[in-house]
C-alpha cells in the first residue's frame, strides 16, 4: 500500500475514534504503542529472526487471540505492566493509560489496519511518510500546542543534507519531539554509507531518549552534532498550585554555571545550552526566531559570547508559512564550537535569504525540498558542509 493511502486509511479511522471522545494526539499515541507491539513480533520471524523485547504475555500475538472485554483488559495490562519495565520499553510505555472506548473499535484498528500490513519490511521513508502525515493532519486540525511549532520534513531533510553527518558520530536533539532531525541524520548516514548494517535504535536496557526538561541541568555528556528547533515562546514558565488549589505562572529562569547569563528567554536559554552540547569542533544547527537575533540585554550577551567562542558561519533566513503557528518569522543558525582563544572565532557570516519575496502556505504553497537546494549547493561549497 502506498504511504497517501496509508495514511488516509488511519486517519479515517482517527475520524471514527472521534465519536468516541478521542482527540487527535491521543490517536498517534495509541497507534504508536499498537505499531511498536507489531514491529517488534515482526522482528522475531524472518528474515530478522530477533528475540523480542516484550514478554511474551504482554506480545502482539497475545492482543490478536482475544476478543471484546477480554482483549479491553488485557491492553490495559499490557500498556501498565510495559510501563513499568526498565530500559526502552519503560521509556515507550511509561505512564501510558488505554484511550480507547468500545472494544470493537479497538479490535478492529488491530485486526483490519495495523495486523494486515508488514511495517517493518516497509521502507523507512514509508513509514516516515504514513507518520508524519499524521501529525500533519494533527497540527493542521489542532493548529495549537506541540504541533504550531512542527518542523517541516523538507527543512529537516536540506539542514541535515547541509550538514552532512558522518558515521561515528554522537548526534543529539535537545527539544526532540517527534524524532525528525535524528531519524533524517540516521537515513542519511546509512545512504551515504552502505557497508553499515543497522540494528535499530535503543535495547532492552539502552534509552537513546531521555526525557526530561533540557534545560534543567548540563548532562555533562557532549555531542559532535546537534540538530533541533526548540519550542517557540519567548518567557519560560512554571505553574505551581497552591495550598487554595489556584494555579499560579512563574517566571522560571536557569541558573546554570556554564550559561552565560540568566535569562528566562526559552530560545535564549535553549541557544547556551546547544553551544555547551557541543564538543569541540562540533557542529550545530538550530532554529531561532528573529527576537533571538536582535533582542537586547540578555540577547546582546549572548549573542557577543556565541560570536567570540564559536564559528557563526551561516543564517537561513526562513520564510513565513513554514508553521502553524501563523506569522512566525524564524531562522536557522548554523555554528561551530571552538577551542578557547583570545580572538573572537567569527570572522564573517553568510546570509541566505529564503524570506524576503518568498511566498509558501501550508495547503495551497507548502515549502519543498526543492526549494532549498540552491541554499545546500551554495553551503556545500563553502566547506562547512563536512566536519574539519
């Protein structure tokens, strides 16, 4: 089945559930958990031939046996006990409640759509393409929230192909949501390289993800490569409920010894603790809006220290449209981090203007990867595209 019809038929299935009382994100969670039972009774038969992760009493085989009340119960169990393994399943299943109403409903999302296909002899760009069509449809239908800020693929896909990651490098997300960057990263170093052999992200006892507040602390752990857009909204906040049950909004800034300075600017806060990620020489992409490029005060500091300590090569000045969040005006900067010196590592910028007389829209003029080439030709050829 091609990925259009893929996703059409899950997403005709979402407007089903509707009726029920299930909401858009909810649906992606419950076929998230439902496709990686099926993928991973998948990875045990040929030609994989795998031990599976998941109990034998909680597998996929052990959903499709049963029926009406029985099986309601059982994936309740299963979401519960799966959530309270450790390693990557504790990581999938943690918290995880069932959502759905009517067990027939359930059954036949089993039966019908998830157990007639085979997703994992499905290429990844398939299953890339039926998950992200999802999302799409969700930020579309619920503009607000997680998904205004969504990254488009063809974004993700020109800012890795810029790049260029290579094999043996640590790649690291901080505000990873739905996994773009990594998993483009991932496509494009095995592209690039196909003596590898893939076995799949993460173990029984190995987490890739960590979740988290970012921002929180320095994981002390650095990385040669790190891709992401952090979530937009200039003031970080945290809601605190008191002793009369009212919820009050804090202004929440980060003291932090290797920031800079202290500063309750998310982006702000977000672009310090993507040059601290960083090892030496590593490399970074991360988009910003435009306040993070001319606000002052703490935005004028760390700007002058991001200049002086790293290599700020590159601004893609982005066109509006990209997200759903309507008139966001954002960029993407691209930075090197280097050794300590006593003159500033910057010595000049290039700007590629993407925004000015540019025209997309998410229905009737969305952005493709196309139209980024000229700017991945041009970046290549200034030789940032490959680590030194």
């Amino acid at each position: 089945m091609i990925p259009a019809a893929i996703v059409q038929k899950l997403w005709n299935y979402c407007n089903v559930l509707r009726d029920d009382g299930m909401g858009y994100g909810d649906y992606v969670e419950q076929l998230t958990y439902l496709l990686f039972l099926k993928m991973a009774d998948e990875r045990t038969k040929k030609p994989y031939n795998q031990k599976s992760i998941v109990p034998d009493k909680y597998s996929w085989q052990s959903l499709i046996k049963r029926d009406g009340d029985e099986l309601f119960d059982h994936y309740r169990h299963i979401l519960e006990a799966l959530g309270r393994e450790k390693g990557l399943l504790g990581l999938i299943f943690g918290k995880s409640q069932n959502k759905f109403q009517d067990p027939a409903k359930l059954r036949r999302l089993i039966i019908e759509l998830i157990d007639k296909e085979n997703w994992s002899r499905m290429s990844a760009d398939v299953k890339g393409d039926a998950y992200e069509g999802l999302l799409n449809k969700n930020a579309v239908e619920s503009p607000k929230g997680a998904g205004q800020y969504f990254t488009p693929r063809p974004l993700i896909s020109a800012i890795v192909d810029a790049v260029a990651p290579q094999p043996g490098e640590q790649i690291c997300d901080p505000a990873c949501g739905t996994g773009g960057f990594l998993l483009a990263a991932h496509d494009y170093i095995v592209a690039g390289n196909e003596h590898l052999t893939m076995h799949g992200i993460g173990g029984p006892e190995y987490e890739p993800v960590v979740v988290g507040d970012s921002l929180a602390a320095d994981p002390q752990e650095r990385f040669e490569l790190v891709l992401t857009n952090p979530p937009f909204g200039k003031k970080s906040s945290v809601t605190i409920v008191g002793e009369n049950g009212r919820a009050v909004k804090e202004r929440e800034s980060y003291e932090r010894d290797d920031f800079w300075t202290t500063t309750s600017n998310k982006q702000l806060n977000f672009l310090q603790h993507v040059k601290t990620l960083l090892a030496i020489n590593g490399r970074a992409a991360i988009v910003v809006p435009d306040n993070v490029l001319f606000e002052g005060g703490a935005g004028e500091t760390i700007r002058r220290r991001l200049l002086d300590e790293c290599d700020v090569h590159t601004l893609l000045r982005l066109p509006t449209g990209l997200f759903y969040a309507q008139g966001v005006k954002a960029n993407v900067l691209f930075f090197d981090k280097k050794p300590a010196s006593e003159e500033p590592w910057t010595r000049k910028l290039w700007i590629y203007d993407l925004r000015t007389n540019m025209h997309f829209t998410l229905k009737t003029n969305p952005l493709q990867r196309s139209d980024l080439d000229d700017f991945v030709k041009c970046y290549k050829k200034t030789g940032k595209g490959c680590p030194a």
